[in-house]
C-alpha cells in the first residue's frame, strides 16, 4: 500500500510530520512517500531514529499556505507538494494525508481525484468523541448545500461507519433547530423527507444541539458551516470548562489535594477532544481516500492518521460508496421514469 | 411599571410561573398582571406566602402548546394567554414576560407589539454565561437572513449591552467558520464588510466556533438556524462533561473524598450554565420589551425574568433603538441620495 504523505502542510511542518511519517513507516507495512523540499525533509529524517528505507521523497519547491486562495492549488500553485501529492494519488496512490489548507485539499481533491460517480460533493467528515462515536460532515468544505447533499452524505456517512469504525446499522441524524419535522431552513425541511423515506438510511431524526454529545446517532449531517462550527465549539467549550476546572483546583490547599487525586483521569478525558487524538478527518465521497489532518498536527496525529489510511484503504469502502451511488441512480431513474409514466397515463 | 407574565407557557406552568410572579411582587416595585386561567392561578396563588395584593389576574380560556402552529397565535388561538398579554402589553403595559412556544411568542411580538420603526426584523438575544457576558443574536427566531440583519442586530444588539448591562463600546463579532474576511456563506461575506464600514459598530471581526467561549465580543450575530444550535451545544456540553466528571468522581474512594472537597465549586461552575440563572432572552428590536423565559423555567427564573425586565424598561434603550435607527434610516437616505447625485453627475 503506498501512502502519500504532504510534508510540507500545517502549523508544524515539515518537523512533526517528517517525524510521524518516519514513526509509521517503523510501525506500519505501507509505503510511505513524502511529499515536499527535499533538504529540509532529509534534515529532519537525521533526527529521527526510525527513519527506515521504506520512506520515499518526492521534491516539489512549492508550498500552498493557509492564507492562500484554495484554487491557487489548481492554478499558479499547481506544483505545490498538496498538488503533487494529489496527483501521485490519482496515478498510483493508495490514501493522501495532509495538515494543510483545508480549502484547498477539497479543491484540488474534488478537482483531482473526483467524487465518486454520481455523489455530487465530497465532505470533511470529523468522528466526534463522545463514547457513541458520532461521524460530522460536512465541516466545512461546502458551506451552502441542498437537500439532495445531505442525503448522499447520509449515505456515504454511515458506509463509512459500517465498514471502517464497525458500526451495525448506523443511525442517522439531521442537525436542526428543533424536533419537529418543519424545523429548519427549506433545505434541512426537505432534507428531513429525502432522509424518512430513503430505503438505505437508518433515519434517527433531527438533532438538536444540546443532543450532539448524547450520542443518538451514528452520522450527523449538516452544511459545512454549521459543521465547522459546531466542531470548533467542541473544542472551545471543552478548553474553558476545563480551564475553569483549574482554576478552581487552584484555589487552596484542599482543592489542590484535591486535583492530585484526580490529575490522571482528568487528563484522559481531556485528551479525549484532543484533535490529534482524533486521527484525521476523511474527506468522504472521494474516489481515493483523502485525510485531513488537524492544522495543529504533531507526529502522533500524523501516525494516527497513517493508520487511519489504511483501515479505510483495506476496507474496501469506496468500492462499496461506488456500487451504492450507481444503485441510487438507477432508482432515481426508475423512480422519474414510474412518474413521467404515471403522467402519461393520467 | 406594569409587567405582564403568560401563567400559562412552560413546561412548570402555571405552578412555578406563579409561584416566581408572586415572589417578584414581594420584592420589586412593578405591578404585576398574570393572565391565564384565573381558577388555576388562584390556587396556586393559595400556596404562596408572599402573594400580596399587587398581583392582578386576568382571565384566558386558552392557552398555546409548545405543539401548535406559531401562527395560531394570530388566527385560531388569538385569545390564548400570550396573545391576551401581548395585547395589553401594546395597549398599557411595560414589559411582557413569556415561558411559552418561542416561534409562536416571536410572531405574535412581530405582528401585535412591531419591530422599531426601520428595523426589518427582531431577533432572540441570549446573554452566553461567560466570563465576559456574550449576548448572541438571533438564537432562533429567524432561520434565514439577510446581511442587512446582521447589521441592524449589532446595533440594537450593542444598544443593548451598553444600556442594560452596562458594557462601554460594545464589541460586535460575526459567528462564522474561519478567520478571514472571506469566509461563510454570502450572507457572511456581505455582513463582514457592512459590519466593519458601519460608525457606529465596534467590528471585531469573525467569531470561530472555538473563540465562542474565550470572550473576544460582547456581541454575536448569527442566523437563528447557527444561532439556535451554538446557544444550545453549550447546554449540552456543559451537561455531558459534567456528566463525565461525576463518572470520574466516584471510580474509587480516594475520587470520593476528593469530589467532597470541590462539590460546592464545581456546583457554581454547572450553575453557570443552567439557563434558569440567564433571567430571560429579550426579544430585541420590538417596541415594547418582550423576554422569553426559558420552558424550564422555574419561580427562580420568573423572578430573575422580571428583574432583568424592570431593568429593561428603566434604561429606555428602546427609544435610543427608536433614534439610532432614524438616524441610520436618514444615513442610508443620504448615501443613496448621494450615489444617485454622483451617477448623475458622470
């Protein structure tokens, strides 16, 4: 399996990735390329005690940054090492990894790599981690979306649930201002049908935001803008609760005592909305796997996510996403074709 | 000061709704009027000591479900509690207070009380239990918006904090899903750049998810669709890792004894985020004060509802509402007139 590596993309690049590129290649049998300046990654390599021969560089001079505009990837950037990483996907990669700009790896993946026949849009998808593993998309790359969207995610979704996190029968949920079906924009109103009366999906209802930590569901989609910050708000809320937490542990002696008999299992579950915890979130509807990984990576995010690849390169998913669009078409065009028949015969 | 409460909306109504009205007699000023269905009320009336004579009953036969259609407010069931107490309110009344269906409380407050003259819209504002207060607008009443929205709820939104909750220059943020100037949906876009060239908004630019929490603004405009789910995550948030701590607390007895140590620390932080200690949600920019009581609420709430209600009223920040949007209005005039002059002049 040869595993596509961007080692120039994120806050912590090339230095955390090179170095959690090199521990993977110790750990796992895949093939790692890194993807990015060549001097700059062999000086990191140096300093890595696992660097094996499994790991390939390819040279490319350029870098798309984060204030960059994402179609630059496709344009005056096109030989960035997120371009070149891409299109060595596309010819004979098997999964692509990248911390940086996240516009422009769904730019240039959709553009690249193409979705899948017959889904309209890919989508970040971000496992939550609450103790149901709760899979959110999109979160981010498609900050306007139609109800037909929502529903080929929903579909994508909970394959991508079933066949790499394991989960029986996922169940689906649409992000929404209240309970009741007429709750919502036009979209999530229209959505809330589309997803009732699907035959493949396992149609949980709406979900309001007091219910995203409940774990009700499995897959919970939503436009990309709600996502993004419903995801962000994870992350903000868990770092103040847990900031007022100190400072309350602070606060005397006895409070002090206090923390340090707890110190070990706050940590645990304060790692736990650690975003380098999460591996990284699959860019879902793809023809190739593609993984974002958190801007903030270091090398344990970007071992993560190595392994992350390969659960979802050997389950075979995409194949199952692909089989799945074309039975959704056909019906789709059964479905016109029953109607205009039933109009004829009015 | 005449202050009317719906003794018929929320999940404890009308026990705690009157239960909260009659120990806000005893301890404010205000008159107090209770309308709904006197028999219930005056039983209830029976078991509060502090039941003085300011409270004035006045008979509803029907009452609106959190079920029913918004809309019936102004057709079917005009004569229910809320509609009777947003009628008195236009006629004689200083604030109306309301635990009630908030869809319903928003359209009847729209139609029967009116936006401030040049206001198109009026919006659900929720102070967030922050550190530094936040007051996030709308929180559901209006799932779709315009740019031009968002402006006009920073304005009334920053009148407010300045008036009611004494904050100087108020700070406005735009919720939205990244940092820079281009982000969000078009309506973001446009909102972006109205915000930051408007004089009298103290733009501070975009608001991400993950800033919510960290006390950058004073106030937050949003959709009600992105409003409703963040003001709600923060609920459910604070609920699921509180929920957590306590599985931590009692793994062992060393745990235990250490939560003995903190219990009545870590009861002021989860109070801080139970919506009964908000007061209310003013509905801002109408032309009378209209608070929406969260549908827990208990007596505790009512009172805090009537205080904050009391307060309103006093500022006058409405009339400043009234002036601040003549003089936008006027503005807006002259810019127009001013464009139409130049392209005339070309």
């Amino acid at each position: 399996m040869k595993i596509i590596i961007d080692a120039m993309g994120g806050d912590n690049a090339p230095g955390e990735i090179v170095r959690g590129a090199a521990e993977a290649a110790g750990m796992y049998q895949s093939q790692i390329v890194l993807v990015g300046n060549q001097a700059k990654i062999e000086q990191c390599l140096k300093s890595c005690p696992e660097s094996g021969k499994k790991i390939e560089i390819v040279h490319t001079e350029e870098t798309i940054s984060m204030e960059d505009d994402p179609l630059s990837i496709l344009r005056a950037k096109k030989n960035c090492s997120m371009g070149v990483g891409l299109r060595m996907l596309k010819e004979d990669g098997d999964a692509f990894i990248s911390a940086g700009n996240t516009g422009a790896l769904h730019a240039g993946s959709s553009l690249i790599i193409r979705p899948v026949k017959g889904l309209q849009r890919s989508a970040i998808a971000t496992v939550l981690p609450f103790q149901r593993p709760c899979l959110l998309m999109d979160c981010g790359a498609n900050v306007t979306v139609t109800a037909e969207y929502l529903e080929q995610w929903a579909i994508v979704g909970s394959l991508y649930m079933e066949y790499v996190m394991k989960v029986k029968n996922p169940q689906v949920g649409l992000l929404n201002n209240g309970a009741e079906e007429c709750k919502g924009t036009p979209v999530q109103v229209d959505a809330y049908q589309k997803l009732k009366n699907h035959p493949d999906i396992h149609f949980h209802g709406n979900i309001e935001g007091k219910e995203v930590p409940a774990g009700l569901c499995d897959v919970l989609v939503t436009d990309g803008f709600t996502g993004n910050i419903t995801l962000k708000m994870l992350e903000g809320m868990a770092k103040f609760l847990f900031g007022q937490l100190k400072e309350i542990y602070t606060q005397n002696v006895m409070t002090k005592m206090s923390y340090l008999l707890m110190k070990d299992s706050l940590r645990g579950l304060k790692k736990s909305f650690d975003a380098s915890e999460y591996g990284g979130a699959p860019l879902l509807g793809l023809q190739k796997p593609v993984i974002k990984a958190h801007g903030s990576s270091d090398a344990r995010a970007i071992v993560n996510a190595v392994r992350q690849a390969e659960a979802f390169v050997k389950t075979g998913v995409i194949h199952e996403m692909e089989e799945r669009m074309k039975k959704y078409d056909r019906s789709a065009l059964r479905t016109k074709a029953a109607e205009e028949t039933a109009k004829e015969s009015e």
